[in-house]
C-alpha cells in the first residue's frame, strides 16, 4: 500500500504492521544481500 503513515487502531496496526514489517525486513535484505553479493563478487 502506498499511503502515507498514519495512525492505526492497534488491530489494524497488528495486521498491517506485521504484514509490512515482514515484507520490508525481506525485501530489504533480498535488496542488501543482492547488492552486497554483487559488489562483492
């Protein structure tokens, strides 16, 4: 979703936090990892 942050109700946040979280910490480090491994390499 790309809306602007704002504040949640604690269900909502549990919900879509935890679904963003997820997917930015994995898509973070599949970006990191990717870099990192190419400019290692």
């Amino acid at each position: 979703m790309c809306k602007p942050r704002r504040r949640l109700t604690r269900e909502e946040e549990k919900k879509s936090g935890g679904q963003k979280k997820s997917g930015k910490k994995s898509g973070g480090q599949n970006k990191k990892a990717k870099e990192g491994g190419q400019k290692k390499v």
